[in-house]
C-alpha cells in the first residue's frame, strides 16, 4: 500500500487552495502514466484525480475522450488500475474518476466470483469496489453520471471503508436536487464553471462567482472545474471565492502532443509538473487577494 493510503482530502484544503489535476490512468501506457502522474504531484498537485476509463464518457470533451480511448487500447481495465494506484509513489491523496456501470459491475463479477467460491447468493453491488480501492488507498471517488437520488449503496459502502465521495454540481442545479447532493457529498464538491462537457477554454466562465455564492451556506470545500487552462485562469477562479481548483484537459493536451512528437516519457513528465507549478501559483495569487480582506473583518 502507498504512502497515499488513507489520506483526508478535507485537510488538502486546509491551508490555502488545493491544486487538483486530472489525468487518465494509463494514457498512453502504463509506464509512462505513473511517470505523468507523479510529475503533478512533484509540481505541487494537492489531490490527484486519476480517471478509470469508461467506454462512454459522456461528462469529457474530445480532449479527454482521446486520453480514454488511450488508455483503454493500453490494456487499462479496473484491476489494472488498482495495480496503477498501488504503484504510485506519491504523498497526496487520490480520488478515482469513474462512471458508476465499471464500479457497479466491478460488484457483479467480484460477488459472483465469491458466490461461486462459496456456495452463496451473490451480493452485488458497488462495495467490492469501494473495498479494494480502500485497500490500494484510494481516498475517494468523483462519478459523474451517479445521481444523488440513486447515490446511497455507493454512499454508504465509502462510509464503510472511510473513503469521500465528491459530487459534481452544475451551474444549474438548485433547490432540493442541490440540498439533496449537498447531503451526500464529503471531501469536496467538485463546482462545474460552465454548461457542457470538459474542455481546456481559453477564458474562465462568469458564473463561477454565481455558483459559488450559492454554495456557500455548505461546509465542504468548494472546487472548481471545466475550462481552467492557466495559471491567470486560476488565480481568478480562487480570487472568485473557490477553495480549489481542478484541471483536466490542459494537462491531457500535454500528454496528447508528447504522444503525437513521440516525445520521451522524461520531457512530457517535465512539462506536466511545469504547468502543474503554473496553476498552482496561480491559485496561491488568487488567493493571496482574499486573505487580507479576510485578515480586515
């Protein structure tokens, strides 16, 4: 088990915002995916959000859906990136990005396989996964497409084990969907920027501040995502009120071109801890903004 192993994403915010990257588990290869990672956290990746690629990623933009079909030709399966996640060497926490039908059926064939064993009903279900992935020391887990109404086995079995399920919030939802997923969600909220699907954008959208605003009655920290590109970006987002950042796309075009020159593993990892250092600073900037009027009150 990594030194990543039961890690508190809560305690990731608590000193200034967190710098949350994405990338694809296994895109382009194994190797050079753990290298890629590893690289986020040398430049100052608080938490890192490794995506368990899914056949139909209906949240990712094309950036992102490229990296998954990556990944995936590389023999990237759900086991594959429990092995993944054990061989990092890393001291941040690590959520598993994911579509709920992998972590359900991860349940299928896990109980079914223990029902053959024993002789017993097979228990189906997403605990087998949450079990494993808190062996391996996953810290939690951000689904996209699992909605709050349907959320409680998922809910419960990362109770069970101590693992954080993070709920992605729309600049639309309000009202009782909004309190409903407020309800479920712990160690941060992931705050979509914008309508749509992910994307690197080359401006930050105007209603972050919105968002933000309506979700500051709820004690959890607030980070967000969708179209953060640079380090100017994300000083804004912070300066807006966010406990976080989380960047996706700029940071899987990197892999993207490195794959496309057929640059070395050594250099892309290089440029991804480069822009890692920008985003970061960038936040501390946005949020070097706040702390004196915070100090003032």
């Amino acid at each position: 088990m990594g030194e990543h192993a039961n890690a508190d994403l809560e305690a990731a915010f608590a000193d200034g915002p967190a710098f949350v990257p994405y990338l694809a588990a296994g895109d382009p290869d194994y190797d050079s995916s753990i290298e890629y990672v590893e690289a986020l956290a040398r430049g100052g990746a608080d938490v890192i959000e490794l995506g368990l690629p899914f056949s139909e990623p209906i949240a990712e933009g094309p950036t992102i859906q490229s990296a998954v079909v990556r990944a995936l030709e590389g023999g990237m399966t759900p086991d594959r990136f429990f092995e993944f996640v054990e061989d990092l060497d890393v001291d941040v926490p690590l959520v598993c990005m994911t579509y709920y039908n992998l972590i359900y059926q991860y349940g299928e064939s896990e109980a079914q396989r223990a029902a053959d064993a024993s002789g017993e009903p097979a228990s189906k279900g997403p605990r087998p996964f949450v079990e494993r992935a808190a062996e391996v020391g996953l810290s939690g887990f951000v689904v996209p497409d699992l909605p709050a109404e349907e959320a409680d086995p998922l809910r419960e079995a990362c109770d069970e084990f101590g693992l954080d399920l993070v709920f992605v919030v729309a600049p639309t939802t309000r009202g009782d969907r909004l309190d409903r997923i407020m309800s479920q969600v712990s160690g941060y909220v992931y705050v979509q920027a914008r309508l749509g699907v992910t994307g690197a954008k080359d401006d930050v959208s105007d209603h972050t501040e919105e968002s933000l605003a309506r979700l500051s009655e709820y004690d959890v920290p607030k980070a967000v995502g969708f179209g953060i590109k640079t380090g100017d970006h994300a000083e804004r987002i912070v300066a807006a009120g966010a406990d976080g950042i989380i960047v996706g796309s700029a940071l899987v075009d990197i892999v993207a071109e490195g794959v496309e020159n057929d640059d070395p593993a050594d250099e892309v990892a290089d440029r991804l801890a480069e822009k890692a250092r920008e985003l970061k600073s960038g936040a501390r900037r946005g949020y070097e903004q706040r702390v004196p009027q915070a100090e003032g009150k």
